[in-house]
C-alpha cells in the first residue's frame, strides 16, 4: 500500500507540476499578447485553461507531500502482534527516514550518510525476499555479529567482530522477568504455533499464558514477550553455510531483526538477514491507536499509546 502511494505522489507530482509549468507559460504576459483574441475568447481555449490551472494548482501540496514521505518521515500502521509488547496491532507510528542517511528514491541507494543503525533500533524495512512487502522489527545484530538464540531458554548471545574470524568477548545481555501479562497465545499440542495472540479471556488447556522479560543488550533495554515452554520449529529457521542451525555470523552491510513478541514472530531467524539498502527508517513516535476488535470497526482512540519509542 505504501509503494502505490508512493508511486501516486510521484506520478500526480510530475503530472502536476508540467501542468504547472504550462501554466505560466500560457500565464506570462508576452506570449499572452500573442495569442489571437478570438481564440482567447473560445469556450475552449477558456475550458482547456481552466483545466489545466485547477491541477496545475495541486502541484504545490503534493510535491511537498512526496518530498515529505520521500525523504523526511513516513507514516505506518502496525497489522500484527510480532513487535507486541511494544508496538500493538493498531499503533500508527511515524519512521523517520533520514536516521542512517538520505536516500535515492528510485535506486535505494545512500545520497548523504548520516548515521549507522544501532542495537535496539525499531526498523521499517522492505522484505529481503519481497521488497514489496514492508516489515517492522528490532535490529539486534549488526554487521560482523555472531549470534546464536538459544529455542529453550529463548535468550541472545551475541559476539562482535566475527567477519575476519577474530575472537573477541560476548556483549553483556542480561534478562529481567517482569510480570505475567494479558496475552495468552494459541497453539497446538504438536507445538506448531499459530499466529494469533488476544486478551485472555477463558481458561483453555490449548492456551499459555506469555511471559513478559526485560532483554537488556549493553545499555539498550526493552521488554519483549516469549514462553519457555514453547520450542521454535528449529528445522525453520535460515541456515547459513558453515554455521550450526541456530547461529549466524552478520555479513558486510547487513542486519539481524527479531520480533519483541518471539514466539510469534517471522524474523531473521527463519528468512536472514535484512540489507542496508532495504532499511526505510527508524520508528520513534506512535501518533495514534485505534481500539478495535478484530472483523470490526474501530470504536474509539487509546490516547495513552500516543507517544514517543524508546
């Protein structure tokens, strides 16, 4: 949806802004004199010029909308519950475009380098398999990382400056149980997840109650959901060549994202790992919430979710 959008604003700003053009041209007064005055008096010529000022006059607005978008911020709705504690199905929240650098809009390619992404970075990003699809994750691994997650225990161990085979000490992670809370998660006995997380609302032996945990990278901590008891389909995830399923070391201008909510999140785990070139920016402001249930309509604005991410 929002490449179409995109592709709208591009396409009504050219349009537009030649009309625009046009405009002036027929408006300056020198080749105005030069116009016959029967023609000038023309339904026709009145209707074409009339025409052409009503969009020529929409050029102003959706240039700066698309030069908005393109370059300054986008806005996003969150569709799902991968990034839940933090973003919930429901969140609109505004990316910030230009955090690592302004880019070309038709190549993706960096124009102005302005920063490199960091651990704990919430992302939009293009699907490294469909670039039509846009994904919101966490980066928790940067290019060079060893990471290895642990399906049992459900924790990072994550060991820097691993492309040149150097050994160098693990980063401090460490994990804080906070609270139960108030998602559980549908799954079947055979352990295959389903993607569905809701308010608790029965006791029901084919539901969990999810665990809520402070994931503390370095300096960098958020809550996240898991549960203990719930083992990855570990013959899923992406396998990297030369590593042990479950490990991957970062390549050269790529990063490593996972889901908040990890038990019900596709991520890294099980595609690999998101290009530089397909990062859209970093999210920092949720600017609205709808309360809705789902197949219904929205009911009312939950004013507490308006705010900053941290």
């Amino acid at each position: 949806m929002s490449n179409y959008l995109s592709s709208f604003l591009l396409a009504s700003s050219l349009i537009t802004g030649t009309l625009w053009i046009i405009n002036k041209i027929l408006s300056h007064n020198l080749l105005d004199s030069k116009i016959p005055f029967n023609i000038k008096k023309s339904k026709i010529y009145y209707k074409s010029k009339q025409v052409v000022q009503t969009f020529a006059s929409f050029f102003p607005i959706l240039i700066i909308v698309f030069i908005i978008r393109t370059f300054i911020c986008e806005p996003f709705q969150i569709p799902s519950e991968s990034m839940m504690p933090t973003l919930l199905p429901g969140d609109f929240i505004l990316v910030k475009k230009f955090s690592y650098g302004i880019k070309n809009p038709f190549s993706n390619n960096v124009i102005v380098f302005i920063n490199t992404p960091k651990r704990g970075d919430i992302v939009v990003f293009k699907h490294p398999n469909n670039n039509a699809i846009n994904y919101v994750k966490r980066i928790v691994g940067l290019p060079g990382d060893k990471i290895n997650y642990n399906i049992l225990t459900k924790r990072l161990t994550i060991t820097p400056n691993n492309i040149n085979e150097q050994h160098t000490k693990n980063i401090s992670i460490n994990y804080k149980y906070i609270k139960p809370n108030d998602f559980t998660k549908h799954f079947k006995l055979n352990n295959i997840i389903l993607n569905n997380v809701h308010s608790l609302e029965s006791s029901n032996n084919n539901l969990l109650q999810l665990e809520m945990y402070q994931e503390k990278i370095e300096k960098i901590a958020y809550n996240i959901f898991f549960k203990k008891k719930l083992i990855d389909q570990k013959d899923l995830y992406f396998k990297q060549f030369s590593q042990k399923q479950g490990t991957w070391i970062v390549p050269k201008h790529k990063y490593f994202v996972l889901g908040d909510n990890r038990d019900n999140s596709l991520d890294s785990r099980y595609w690999g790992f998101v290009p530089e070139k397909n990062l859209i920016g970093k999210v920092v402001f949720i600017w609205m919430h709808l309360i809705k249930k789902e197949g219904q309509w929205p009911t009312g604005i939950q004013f507490d979710r308006i705010g900053n991410i941290y």
